[in-house]
C-alpha cells in the first residue's frame, strides 16, 4: 500500500495540552511533558497527528479557552475532521464532571472520541460506564477537596485573630517579615482614623467626610468607605462568619487597631440612627 493510501485510512488526531498559571512550574504537568507524553501515544496507536491545541495559563472550569474555542469553530464548520481528541488526563480536559460530560456528547457528535491516556478500560466491559464516570469526576473532587481545605485554612486564621481576606484593608499594608504575615498600620492609617472621628462629631455626612480625607491623600471610592465605617477590623476585631453548625463570632486581632473601640461604636451608633431615619421615609 502506498504512503498516500495509508495516510488517508490512519485514523487522525488532535492532541491537547493545557496548563493554568499555578501549575507551570509543576513536573509532568507542563505543556512540553504532556505533548511528548501524547506524541508517544499517537505513534504507538497508529494515529495521525493533524493537529496540536494547547492552552497556556487557562483554568479548566469551563471550555471558554481560545485555543479549544477555535478548535471547536473549525469542527462545527467542517474545516478540520478528526477521529480522536488526545489528553494525558481528565484533569488536562476539564475540573467540572458536568462540562465534561456535556463536551464529551458535544464532541461525540461531529465524530471526535476523547482518548484519556489514565484511562484504560475495556468498552466490552459493562462495568466500564461506571468507572470511567468516577475517573471523569476525580478532578473535580479534587478541586472542591481543595477548596474546602482553603477555606477552612483561613478560618483557622480568622480564628486565630490573623487577617486572611487578600488585599490588606484601606490602612493597613501587609508585613511579611515574621514567620507569619501579618497586616500593620500604614501611612494613611492617620486619614483612616479621622474620618472615623470626623463622623462621629455628627456633623458631616459620610460623603463630606470622605471628600475631606480624600483631598489630604486617601483615595477611596463610595462603597469602599462606607464598608471601611463598619468594619470591626480597625477596632482590632476580625468576624468569623456562620458555616455549618458553627454560629458568627467576632474575635480579637492580633495585629494593632487604628481606632478605639469607643471611637467605632460611636460611628455604628450614628450609621444605625441614620438607617432607621432613611427606612422611616421610604415607608412613608
């Protein structure tokens, strides 16, 4: 048979790699060890390659990747046709059972059959529906394993009285030169406190105050100041809030407050006053 025969009955292939940005630097996960893990493949199976899409940098919560998108237009518009789509793992294709399943059927109508390396089973075997679901579902799992233990890391913290949110508050900047990072009064940490003591007098508007502390240096927007009014954090207190069977509770911080406690319940005191004023009018 000729090399032009064989070319046109060997089954064709693309090949698929992808990476999100906190993975890079991990062995077998990086874009080159899955494409010469995949190449290996194709050339065992007989497979033509006609094609290599990768997305670098991209979560696999959802299939908006540019590099799959496109594949996915080519597909639909008959530009390219391929028995086989190539992925080292499940978790290379998607993080999200539901996704997958969905572009697994999506796939499987223009005659594309996903091949995931991990997995070896056997079509002939009844059993084999089941088992390739749960291996489909692992890395969601995964991610949700994950998740969870993030969030209950930064509960232990809050807990603990350690700031854990991200960003460090409006005032604050975060010091990392202790065994544990940890957030300090900045230079605006100054503006901060008289705004507090600006509003408490009574006699400025929550606008007028922030006009005022902005035009000496603290730019902060609307939302963000009246959040920064009521948040306990620059009394020294952090809220851990309700989950599960475990109630709300305000702890004390470890790291040093801007204001006195006094100082923040007076404002809390006058924010509350004007509530109740505002929801008396509008149910007039």
């Amino acid at each position: 048979m000729s090399d032009s025969k064989k070319s046109k009955s060997a089954k064709k292939a693309v090949i698929y790699t992808r990476v999100s940005t906190e993975e890079q630097a991990v062995k077998g996960n990086s874009l080159v060890d899955q494409e010469d893990v995949l190449r290996k493949a194709c050339k065992r199976d007989g497979v033509e390659i006609i094609e290599h899409i990768q997305d670098d940098g991209y979560s696999a919560k959802t299939f908006k990747l540019p590099s799959f998108q496109q594949f996915l237009t080519n597909l639909k518009k008959g530009q390219i046709k391929v028995d086989f789509l190539y992925v080292v793992r499940w978790d290379r294709f998607s993080r999200n059972l539901e996704n997958t399943i969905i572009m697994r059927c999506e796939l499987k109508k223009y005659g594309v059959t996903i091949k995931c390396l991990e997995e070896t089973l056997d079509d002939s075997d009844p059993c084999a529906v089941l088992l390739s679901a749960i291996k489909m579902a692992e890395p969601e799992m995964d991610n949700r394993r994950r998740a969870k233990n993030t969030q209950m890391g930064i509960r232990r913290a809050l807990k603990e009285g350690r700031y854990a949110c991200g960003a460090a508050p409006v005032g604050y900047s975060w010091d990392r030169s202790g065994m544990r990072p940890m957030i300090k009064p900045n230079a605006d940490a100054n503006l901060v406190k008289e705004a507090y003591e600006l509003y408490a007098t009574g006699l400025y508007s929550i606008e007028s105050v922030r006009k005022i502390v902005q035009e000496k240096g603290l730019n902060i927007q609307k939302t963000a100041f009246n959040r920064m009014l009521r948040n306990p954090i620059y009394r020294g207190n952090i809220v851990v809030p309700e989950l599960w069977n475990e109630e709300e509770q305000e702890v004390l911080c470890i790291h040093e407050a801007i204001v006195s406690r006094e100082l923040f319940d007076k404002v809390q005191t006058i924010l509350t006053k004007i509530f109740e004023k505002n929801a008396h009018v509008q149910k007039k």
